[in-house]
C-alpha cells in the first residue's frame, strides 16, 4: 500500500507560478515512478507530468511542456510539480499517483494503483 497526499494548491493570477507537493508514505520502496493528472469541470482526467523514482527520468504532456517542472526527493519520499506561466485552462483539481509496476503506458490513468485525494489549482485571467 502507498498512500499519497498532495498540497500547495490555491489561487492565483494567470501568469502566476504554483508548486504543488505530493508526500508518500508506505510501500515507497516499491514505487517505479510517480505521476500528475489533472481534471477539470465536465472533464475526463488528463496526464501532465511523470517522473521515475530512481533515475529522475521525465515526461510531460504537450500542453505543460516548458511551463512545469517535475522533480522529487527521495529522501523525502516527496514529488513536487512547479507549475510556471500558469494559464486559466490549466485550472483543475491535480492529483498526484503512483505507479509501482513499471508500466509501459505512461500517460493513462489505469498505469497507477495508486492516487492521492487532489488538490484544486485555479487560475484566474
């Protein structure tokens, strides 16, 4: 079991910047990589950003591509989304997941077992 909680979220002005965090806890030692989705109103859940625990390597949706950053720390067993130049489409409730299989897919939301309850990000324009 991972259990995951995420923070940081909030209001600001588009053009704004934003870090969201997401702490684990639990079988940590078994997570392959960690991942954002958002979800906005009327919306399906989309990939944002993925990054593998132990050699950092990272993946981002087009649409965040050079305006978010992920990273973590593991020795805090913590992931962090810094989200730049923010925009109002980016407003959504992000959650944080984990996947611990090493799946192959990467940007569907069925490649993690494991999701944190969200946390709303709105942009105002």
């Amino acid at each position: 079991q991972v259990q995951l909680v995420e923070s940081g979220g909030g209001l600001v002005q588009a053009g704004g910047s934003l870090r969201l965090s997401c702490a684990a806890n639990g079988r940590t030692f078994s997570t392959y990589a960690m991942g954002w989705f958002r979800q906005a109103p009327g919306k399906e859940r989309e990939f944002v950003a993925r990054i593998t625990w132990r050699s950092a390597t990272t993946l981002y949706a087009d649409s965040v591509k050079g305006r978010f950053t992920i990273s973590r720390d593991t020795a805090k067993n913590t992931v962090y989304l810094q989200m730049n130049s923010l925009k109002s489409e980016d407003t959504a409730v992000y959650y944080c997941a984990a996947d611990v299989e090493g799946h192959t897919l990467l940007r569907i939301t069925t490649s993690y077992g494991y999701w944190g309850q969200g946390t709303q990000v709105t942009v105002s324009s």
